[in-house]
C-alpha cells in the first residue's frame, strides 16, 4: 500500500486525500480519467527518478451530469486546477466559485477544498499537484529541482502560490495555451509517462503565472464570463425552459445567428460551457425532453414523442435515445410501465 502524506497541525493531524471517488467513476464508465501520478493518486505512474514532487497531473472529461463528487479534502502539495470546459463548483474555506471554461484556481498545500454542488458536472478539468514538503506549520515551502526557475523566482512563485489571494481567476486565450498544450500531451501519451512534456509544459505555466502576477496584468485576468459564452449559454437555457422549440430544425448557423457570433465561434462556446458540440447539446435537451413526454403522456407512440422533439426519424431517435439513456425507448417505456405496477413505485433513473 502507498504511502499517504500527512500534515501535523498541534494535536491534529490530516492525511492527504486519494481522490477514491474519481477513481470509482472512471472505473463505472462516468467519466475519461488520464492521468500520471504516484503514492495514493490513480493514473499511471511516474517513474520514480523522475519529476520529483510531482504527486499528479491529469484530466478528468464528462459529457453529463455526475452523481459523484469530491467532498471536502486536503491535498500535501500546491494543487493549481484549470477548467478547460463546461462549469463546476471549487470551494474552499474561505471562498467558493463557480467555475467556467478557463477558469483556474490555486490551493495552498493542505487547504481543505471540495468540488461539485454536491456533484460535479459536465467538463473537462484539469490539474496537477507539487509536493513542496510541507508536513508541519513551522516549515517553508520549497520546489523540487526540476522547476529551472531561478531561485529568487521560486521564492516569488511560492509566495503568489502559497500566500496568494487564492481567488478564482478566468484566463486569457494566451495563457489557455499553454494549459490546452498541457492536455494534449496527456491525451496523447501511452502508457509511459511523458516526462519531458509535462517537465517543460509545467515550467511553461509556472512561468507565465509568475509573469503575470508580478506585472499585475489584469488583463490575463478576468472574473467576467465573455459575451458570446453568455449569449450561447442563454439560449441553451432559453430552448430548455421552452421546449416547444425543441421540434424546430434547429441548424449551427441559425443558433449563431441568434446568438450574433460566428458558427465557429459558437462551436467553441459549446464545447467550453458544456463540454459538447453544439449538435450534441441540443441532442441532450431533445433526449431529456423524451423523457419528460414518455413519463407523463403514455398515450403518445414513441415516433409522435420522437417528431416533436424534433428528430426526423423514429430510428435515429432511438440511436441517440440509447446513446445518452443507455436504454432504446421502448426498453425504458417498458422499465417506466413496471415500475408503475409496483405496490411501492420507485423511479432509481431519476434519483
């Protein structure tokens, strides 16, 4: 069994978290996991001469709605997240956000944190955790060697890290590069850990937080959720709380166009808020409103409900029904009927 580090605060004493819920998600098919770690943390490992401190990094990718999510916990090391898309609940003791598409947060070692409202929703999260040997209150922070930084900027970075304001912060596109370089390394990589990626990708990041935050650029900053990601976000809202419209032949460049943004740029905020293309989310919301129709109007034939949600064909609907359900309409109409005979009902699909 691994090691688990652990912090000693007076008579109290916190063991770092292992992330077992992440891990049980990937296992059940929920959520893409890839990640690199050693000691508690799930992933690949990291070869033992390499990358010293480096406890994690990693990604986790969801397209629906979780049913899990980290409650509180504490972790040895700086902890920097970084939301490539969708949007997801980061507290602390001291603050909470609701994180969006690139949004990135900083927690100091051993801060209680937790993610999701309780849940975590749909998104690509990233991040990765540096052990700074911090395992009493007397002792000082220090970066292991791999971080090339000149030791003055350490000793800059470890203050805006570890004795920052810790607030939430939406980044820049420039900046958002480096994270989305960060990504595809693991995306890509094997079974073998990719140690010069992650060595040069992590500086790179280090380096530009150091930057900005010594410059106090505000504009690499911004609390503020672009326009156009607003606009997409409430139209998607908008046909969710109308879902009439839902049967209209809803294209990208018409939901562009209402939105005032290009296709492409639309395209990007999709993928952003919610994790998915824009056909998908659309898909979703037809999907959900499926089930609504079947749920409290049974006398309505499963190619009614599947035109007026606006699916051109039964068998199409039926594809995409099971895709998101896991069930073809008529296996859960079947399910729904069954568990309306029972003595005692309960509908589990819906918890």
């Amino acid at each position: 069994m691994s090691h688990v580090p652990f912090y000693q605060e007076g008579n109290t004493t916190y063991c770092a978290d292992s992330c077992s819920r992440l891990t049980e998600a990937a296992q059940h098919g929920d959520v893409e996991l890839k990640s690199f770690a050693r000691g508690q943390y799930p992933g690949q490992p990291i070869p033992k001469d390499s990358l010293n401190g480096l406890r994690t990094v990693g990604f986790w990718s969801a397209v629906t709605e979780q049913a899990w999510g980290l409650d509180w916990h504490r972790n040895e090391g700086i902890e920097i997240t970084f939301l490539l898309s969708g949007k997801n609940r980061y507290e602390t003791g001291t603050g909470s956000w609701e994180l969006r598409g690139g949004d990135m947060v900083v927690c100091p070692p051993w801060q209680i944190h937790r993610i999701g409202a309780p849940n975590v929703g749909v998104g690509t999260l990233m991040w990765f955790i540096i052990d700074t040997k911090i395992r009493r209150s007397h002792q000082t922070s220090k970066f292991p060697s791999w971080i090339i930084l000149s030791e003055k900027d350490k000793n800059k970075l470890i203050h805006h890290l570890v004795y920052g304001s810790g607030q939430a912060v939406h980044l820049s596109e420039k900046f958002i590069h480096s994270w989305k370089k960060l990504y595809r390394i693991l995306r890509d990589a094997g079974q073998e850990c990719p140690v010069s990626g992650l060595a040069i990708t992590i500086n790179e990041l280090l380096y530009d937080f150091l930057n900005i935050r010594e410059k106090d650029n505000q504009s690499e900053f911004s609390k503020e959720l672009p326009r156009s990601a607003e606009m997409v976000q409430r139209f998607f809202e908008e046909l969710a709380g109308f879902p009439e419209q839902l049967e209209h032949p809803w294209t990208l460049r018409e939901m562009a166009r209402l939105c005032r943004i290009s296709p492409t740029r639309f395209s990007h905020c999709c993928r952003q808020l919610m994790n998915l293309s824009p056909l998908n989310v659309l898909n979703q919301l037809r999907i959900r409103q499926a089930e609504t129709m079947m749920k409290n109007e049974p006398q309505k034939s499963i190619t009614e409900i599947a035109m007026e949600c606006g699916f051109t064909t039964s068998q199409y609907f039926a594809t995409i029904f099971k895709k998101w359900t896991g069930k073809t309409p008529t296996e859960y109409r079947n399910t729904m009927s069954s568990q309306e005979n029972r003595i005692l009902p309960e509908d589990s699909y819906f918890e």
